[in-house]
C-alpha cells in the first residue's frame, strides 16, 4: 500500500514539473536571437550611422546594410552605393552577396587594434 502512495506521489511531481517546463517555455519567442531577451535590448541603427560614430553603440546592436562580399568566415556590410563598408565576423553560413540583412552583434577590436563587428545572428530583411 505505501509502495503505490509512493509511486502515484512521484508521478504527480513528474506531471506538475513537466506542465512548468512546458508553461515557462510557451512564452518564449524563439525568433529572438540567443541572449536578447526583446528588441528593446537592442539598439537599431543603419550602416552609415555606426560606422560614422560606433562609440555610441554599447552592447549588442542591430546593424543594417546591404552584404557586398563574403568570404568563409567574414562578410563585407555596406550600404546600397558601398559608401561605407564594414567587415563582420559570423560563424555560421554568410548571407550571399546584395542581400539586405540586420546583422546583432557588438563592435570588437582585434589585437592589431582594428574594429570587425562580431555578428551572433543574422536576420535577412524583407
């Protein structure tokens, strides 16, 4: 008799553990990039405005642009007539050329002193 109060008492926690697993995870919006909670934690900006003035952008940050170039692990970011360019950093597949896209990432500088915006997720605009 106690084995089976047991048994349906442990089975009642399974169910009440797996309903708070599944009523946490509802709510999330698995369209947000890792890390970013909502887009308020990210700052939007065009192309031209960060590269003119990228000490204003702490954090992550939206940047959008127009990709001119790739190659294996970098991309080039620029605007539509390549005024300004920018290379960022992505780990997974590059966005093919004359694709408008927002790239999230932060500003890093490299050893040599140089800037490269490290991109952590990739959203192509329509």
């Amino acid at each position: 008799m106690q084995k089976k109060i047991l048994f349906t008492g442990l089975a009642v926690v399974a169910v009440l553990i797996s309903f708070i697993f599944l009523f946490q995870n509802k709510n999330r919006d698995l369209s947000q990039p890792t890390g970013i909670k909502n887009n308020r934690d990210i700052q939007l900006v065009s192309i031209d405005k960060f590269v003119r003035q990228p000490g204003l952008y702490k954090g992550i940050v939206g940047v959008s642009g127009t990709v001119k170039s790739t190659s294996k692990s970098f991309f080039t970011l620029g605007c539509k007539d390549a005024c300004i360019m920018m290379p960022v950093k992505y780990d997974q597949q590059s966005p093919k050329p004359g694709t408008r896209i927002t790239a999230i990432g932060k500003l890093e500088k490299t050893k040599k002193g140089k800037y490269i915006f490290n991109a952590t997720d990739i959203q192509i605009e329509k």
